[in-house]
C-alpha cells in the first residue's frame, strides 16, 4: 500500500522528501538501491534481513523521496554509532591507525544513501543526506563510500565529508572502501 507522504521539503522537481517506513517499504527501497548501485537478486536477498535488523536499533531513521503519486525514487537510512555494530568493528582499526578512533563516538552513521539514475543530479541525494543529519542529535557524521572517484563521493566531499581512512577492506566485498567524516551540520 502506498502511503501518502506527509509535508516535507520539496525538491526542484516536485520530489517530496519524508518520512520512510522502511519496514513496510524495503522491498521498494532495495529496488531502488538494485538499480542506482547495482545489486544481484542474491545480494537483495541478504540485504533485506540486514536492513531489517537495523531499523530496529536504536535511533535507527529513514527518509524517502517520493514522487506526487507517492512512488519511491530515493532514501537515506542510518543511526547513531554503536561500537558493537559489525559495521563500526570492521572500520575500527583502520580508523585507530590513522589516529581517528574516536569518530566512532557521538556520530550519525550513515548506512545507505541510494536515488534512482533517473532522478540523479537533481539534489534529491543532498537534500536527504542534509536533513537527515540536520536531525541527528549528534555532533558529527561518519560512513562509508567504494574509494573510488563517483558521484557519491564528490557529494559528500562537497558536504564537507573528509577521507578518514582509505582502503577498507569488507568481508565479503570486493572493492575496498573509504571512511569519511563530517562535523554537522553538514555544509551548504
Ligand atoms: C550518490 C547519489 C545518492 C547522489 O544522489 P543525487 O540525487 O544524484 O545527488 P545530488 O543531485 O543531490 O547531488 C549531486 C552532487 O553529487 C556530486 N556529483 C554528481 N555527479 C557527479 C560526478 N559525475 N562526479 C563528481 N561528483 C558528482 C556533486 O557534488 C553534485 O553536487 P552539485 O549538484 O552541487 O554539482 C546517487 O548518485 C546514487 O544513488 N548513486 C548510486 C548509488 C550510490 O553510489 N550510493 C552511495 C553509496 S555510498
């Protein structure tokens, strides 16, 4: 079922940016991200239970951009840093060899950020990553990005997301990552 967004920021293009259910929307939510990212149906498949155990952490948030007839063309999720979070024990020692452990304290992770190439370009994927950490109640904001000149990366350098260790290698995935940072809030 569709849910009608309630009021929210309007991007250039008659995008509404809101609240996202993601437990009642992952399914759309991964189709987006299968698109902009590219994921196999098995990659879908497991990331679906990933995304469903971390929304239930605490602090846990999504934003959607929804178009006017209410379809999902982009979302944000993320929440607050937790050094027990598999993701933040495998970052940990590249960030402790570069002197930047304690990013790990106070800080917004940003988990996914995803909108669909047809809406690319059109500051959908600022104006979520912006209100999303304009919400946080933390200090500062850290995640992830394939370490690699793209689109995402120079969004979030524009930001003001600084590399905080490079070449991070995932269990699992193939191409090594970079870790950033922000103070927010986030530049404009
Ligand atoms: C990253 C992503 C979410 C950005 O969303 P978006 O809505 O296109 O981004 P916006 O339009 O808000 O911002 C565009 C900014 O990205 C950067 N950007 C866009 N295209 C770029 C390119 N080819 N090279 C470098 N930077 C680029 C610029 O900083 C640009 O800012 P500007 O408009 O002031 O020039 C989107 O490209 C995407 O979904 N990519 C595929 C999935 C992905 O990589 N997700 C991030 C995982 S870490």
């Amino acid at each position: 079922m569709l849910r009608i967004p309630g009021p929210g920021s309007r991007t250039p293009d008659d995008v509404v940016i809101g609240p996202l259910d993601l437990a009642a929307r992952v399914d759309e939510a991964l189709a987006v991200q299968a698109e902009a990212f590219g994921l196999s149906a098995d990659e879908v498949t497991v990331r679906r239970q990933i995304v469903l155990r971390h929304i239930t952490y605490p602090g846990a948030r999504a934003l959607g951009a929804f178009t006017r007839d209410g379809r999902l063309v982009g979302f944000v999720y993320g929440m607050p840093n937790d050094r027990t979070h598999w993701w933040s024990t495998v970052v940990q020692p590249y960030l402790r060899a570069r002197g930047h452990d304690t990013w790990l304290d106070d800080s917004f992770v940003i988990t996914e950020l995803h909108v669909l190439p047809a809406y690319q370009n059109r500051g959908i994927g600022r104006a979520l990553i912006t209100r999303i950490t304009d919400e946080a109640d933390e200090p500062r904001s850290i995640l992830s990005a394939i370490d690699i000149d793209s689109p995402a990366r120079g969004l979030y350098f524009s930001l003001g997301y600084e590399d905080l260790a490079r070449q991070v290698l995932f269990p699992s995935a193939p191409k090594p990552y970079a870790v950033m940072g922000a103070h927010l809030p986030l530049r404009r």
